[in-house]
C-alpha cells in the first residue's frame, strides 16, 4: 500500500515512516510533485487535518493522510493550539514560537500543558480521524537538540526529560504523534 503523507516536514515524514511497517509505502508532498503551501485555516487542530488531507485527495488524487499538532497551555487557556506552528509570527519559527510561550509563562507556576495530534486518513473514498494526546508541562528553560517545534521546552509526565532529549524511537513510543499512528497503523493493518 502506498500512502502520501501531506506533509513537507521532512522530520515528521521520517518519524512517521519510522514506525510503519514494511508493507506501507510512505510519500510526502514533495515526492508527488506538490510544492504548495496547503492552507491552514481552520478554527480547530481537527479541522486542519481534515483541510490538508481533503487538499491532496482532491488535487492530486492520492489515498492520504495529514496530521495537525498544537500545543494547549493551560495557564493560557490553551494556546497557543491551534496557531502553535505560527505562534510568534507566519514565519513559523521555532525558536520564536518557544521564546514567546516561555516570556508568556514567565510568572506562571502552573505549567501543565498537553500535546494533541489529530491525522485525517482519506481512503477508498472514507475519512477515519485518529487523535493523540500526552500530558506534560513546559520547562522553565530549552533541554536538548533532538526533535523539532516546542519539544526542547515540553516534559511529558512520568519523564525528566524533554521530548528534544530523547531519541526518536523513545518519542515516537510515548509521544502525541506517536499515539495517533499507531491508532493509524492499526487500523491500516486491518484493513
């Protein structure tokens, strides 16, 4: 089975091809010829998912699936969420976006916090939604250089370490993403 990822996040597309298995064939956008900026205008985490994998099916007419991620803060009534990726800006820095969320929780004392994936499957025609979600809290302070986005800045619980502080076989096992794929997987492998 081949599946196209949309995605142009090279390492979201090597942490998800990571963990499926040797049957499914796992494409990103650029593999299919598609260089476009997908829209992401949804009011919700679901909503976008949903947005990018009805854009690829409908456009190019792949079998796919695209995932949307937030971080939801407590303290800040869950932001940044949905906007998490363009936090501090369209220029969907990283470092800004962590810089603005810890300047934002400068003071605060809870900082508890969840990561949620939702990836929107379309295929054969049917859409399944799969959803994710690690509990955890934002450090005081960047910890590691290992993934990508805010995971420099979020411990789950039950760890001391930050999600940028483990390998990428120990944060897909326990991470959001990695939660809504193994649903996808499994749900592939019994298909």
């Amino acid at each position: 089975m081949t599946l196209v990822f949309a995605s142009h996040n090279t390492h979201k597309i090597a942490e998800i091809r990571a963990m499926l298995p040797n049957s499914i064939t796992l494409l990103g956008l650029d593999d299919i010829g598609c260089h476009d900026d997908i829209p992401e205008t949804a009011e919700t985490i679901e909503g976008n998912a949903i947005l990018k994998a009805d854009y690829v099916t409908q456009k190019f007419g792949f079998d796919c699936f695209a995932d949307d991620t937030g971080l939801e803060v407590d303290a800040l009534h869950g932001e940044p969420g949905v906007y998490s990726a363009r936090y501090a800006g369209q220029q969907k820095n990283a470092d800004d976006n962590m810089a603005k969320l810890l300047d934002k929780l400068e003071a605060a004392t809870n900082r508890s916090a969840q990561f949620k994936t939702v990836i929107a499957l379309n295929l054969r025609g049917q859409q399944h939604l799969f959803t994710g979600i690690v509990r955890g809290e934002i450090t005081r302070e960047r910890h590691g250089n290992q993934g990508f986005g805010y995971d420099p800045i979020f411990r789950a619980d039950g760890f001391q370490k930050t999600f940028a502080e483990l390998t990428m076989e120990e944060k897909a096992a326990h991470s959001h993403r990695g939660k809504a794929v193994r649903q996808l997987i499994d749900f592939l492998t019994k298909k």
